[in-house]
C-alpha cells in the first residue's frame, strides 16, 4: 500500500495553518492534530526527526548501511508521508525494493547508490551554481552522490569530471566553469592532490572529498585526507573519506544563503 502525500512540514505549512486557525478554517484540535509527531516520531527502532526541515532546511537523511531493509522502509515511510524530500544514502537494490514497497515514486540512483522520492524542482531563483569536479572517473561514485543531495536541496550542479593532475591540461582549459562556479566540490583519490590546485585558483569555498579509490598506499582514503587536510591553498575545507552526501550538503548550505 502506499499513500496519499500530505502538505510539507516546514516553516510555509506552519505559516498556513495559523492563517487557517487566525481565520476560522481550522479548529484547535484540527491543529493539533497536524502538529502530533511533528517534533519526532518514535518508531522504537529509530526516533524520526521530522523538525528539521523547519530547523536546517532540509529533512533527516537515511543511512542505509548498518540497518535492515525493514528499518530503512520504516523511516523511509515516516519521512515520505509528511510530504518531505526523501533521500536514503548508500543504498543498495535490496533497501531500494523495501523502500519502493511503501513510497511508490521512489527512484533509485545506482551510480550514487541513493534513493530519493517527493524530489523537489530546482530553485531557477538561485543564481548560484555548485561545480563537482573529480580527478577520475573512478572517483564519480562519490561526486555522484554530492551531485544528487545538492539537487534535493534545489541547488543547480555542473560538473567536470576526470580533470586530474596526471593531466593538468584538462583542468586548465576549464577556467570559465571554475571562475563561475560559487562554491566547489573536489572529489580525489590517489594522492588527492587536485582540491590544492583548484583551491589555488578560485576565490570561492572548496570542499575537498578525499575518495578511497587508489592502490595500497592510498590506505583506503586515508592518503588523500591527509593531503588535502595538509593544503596550503586557504579556503578549502575536507569532508570525511568518500562522504559525497556532506559534501554535497554544505555546498548548497553556502549557496542557497541570500547575499
């Protein structure tokens, strides 16, 4: 069974219901019906914090790996039915069937290994534009899932990808799309040396992503945090190994503010 999806929980639906309380339209008890569970929601297993939306802007976010695929469905659901944005990351196929089984128009992004559903448009009035930029291929994974969680916050994304420094050349005949960009994710493995080079010619925020991908000595992400943690290049802040979704997030944090 699925379900009906109701108004979404944040400040403009707060706003709605007492105009609707301040003319008549509603009844106390009305509203406080639409307020129950709109702190948190006890599942048992898990406490759903339906809050945040109206506090960060943005709903709780799902981390698949380490629950069962009827944990994952559980929240999924409560998340869903308040009409909010749903985004469950590091998502495998199981998790997404279980998901799908109670939130119809859920979508599964198997390169990002994320599901989302209740998707919202881009915000065509925000003029600022958040650039992904990988070394290699091998490192899109990750900036596929920086990608989608900037587009559920309704941020616009270009990408430039496999502009690493084995070939300088490539990352150097894109200097307009570096120049335009507002703020700037680096998603690197290997050495991780590329978030030094762009963060040494842009005047904008970068936010570095040291990737797992690499050969022994890479220490599984730990080489490349420990590069870009050490950059000379000022204004670059690092994110945990292969953790896209953080990335993603403060990106549009920084770009979605009013200037």
């Amino acid at each position: 069974m699925g379900y009906i999806i109701p108004k979404i929980m944040d400040r403009s639906y707060l706003q709605k219901l007492l105009r609707e309380y301040k003319q008549g339209i509603k009844k106390e008890d009305e509203i406080l019906s639409s307020l129950q569970n709109f702190s948190y929601e006890s599942l048992g297993f898990a406490a759903v914090d339906h809050h945040r939306a109206l506090r960060q802007g943005f709903p709780e976010v799902i981390l698949c790996e380490g629950k069962t695929t009827a944990q994952v469905a559980s929240i999924a659901e409560a998340i869903a039915k308040k009409g909010n944005p749903l985004l469950a990351t590091r998502a495998d196929e199981k998790d997404f069937k279980a998901i799908k089984s109670v939130v119809r128009k859920a979508h599964y992004h198997e390169l990002a290994r994320a599901v989302t559903a209740n998707e919202p448009k881009e915000d065509h009035e925000n003029k600022k534009q958040i650039l992904v930029v990988t070394a290699g291929t091998s490192d899109i994974p990750v900036a596929e899932e920086a990608i989608l969680t900037a587009r559920m916050m309704r941020q616009h994304v270009e990408t430039l990808f496999d502009v690493g420094v084995a070939g300088i050349h490539r990352l150097l005949t894109q200097s307009t799309k570096l120049q335009n960009a507002d703020a700037i994710i680096v998603a690197a493995g290997m050495d991780g040396a590329l978030a030094s080079v762009v963060g040494g010619l842009v005047s904008v925020p970068v936010i570095a992503v040291p990737t797992s991908t690499g050969y022994g000595a890479n220490f599984r992400g730990l080489a490349p945090l420990l590069t870009m943690l050490n950059s000379c290049a000022a204004g670059i802040t690092v994110v945990n190994i292969d953790n896209g979704f953080g990335a993603g997030f403060a990106a549009s944090l920084i770009t979605r503010r009013k200037m």
